[in-house]
C-alpha cells in the first residue's frame, strides 16, 4: 500500500507531505496507482522548487518521497499541493486498498 502523510498547519493549510511504500497492484514498472501518485507528488515538488523557487527540505530515495516547506505556506504554494491532494483523492477512490491518505498536523 502507498502512503501519502499530509502535513498542515493549525488553519489547515498544507505545509508538506510524505508520499512512500508500494501498491503492489501490478508488477514494478506498470503499475497505475504508482504511477499516478508519483507523478502528483512530483509535479507538486517540481512546481513548489523549480517554478515558485521555494526552499523546502526534501528526501527522495527509492519509494519516498518527502517534501516541506521552509517558513510558511502561502497561496501559490497552497494551489499547488491542494491540487495534488484532490488528485490523491480521487485516486484512493478508486483504489481504497492501495493508497492511505492521513492528515496530520
């Protein structure tokens, strides 16, 4: 199972996420639900980084993926992973057994 760990503050605004482990729903390498999570979780580490060139602290290793934001979130950084958490969400619909979305604080 893929787990995806929210990370926010009081008011709820996103401050980062964990995305790790495998779904296990085909073999390596054609498995969707990986797929798709990776590729979320990668367009929202690219546009947070590369595009808004904020400073996050980050791991990336085989099946993790870990990214939060040095100082506050703001709205451009919030567009971005709220976009990648209704992606998420509409995937653990569809895959209930394959991918755990948790919210912490």
């Amino acid at each position: 199972m893929v787990t995806v760990e929210i990370f926010t503050q009081e008011d709820g605004k996103i401050t980062g996420f964990c995305a790790k482990g495998h779904s296990g729903t085909a073999p390596r390498g054609e498995d969707i639900v990986c797929a798709g999570v990776s590729s979320l979780t990668d367009s929202a580490y690219l546009g947070i980084t590369e595009y808004l060139h904020r400073n996050v602290i980050s791991k990336d290793s085989s099946g993790e993926l870990q990214l939060m934001l040095e100082g506050r979130p703001d709205e451009r950084t919030e567009a971005i992973l709220e976009t990648m958490l209704l992606g998420l969400m509409e995937i653990s619909k569809a895959y209930p057994k394959a991918l755990r979305i948790q919210r912490n604080k």
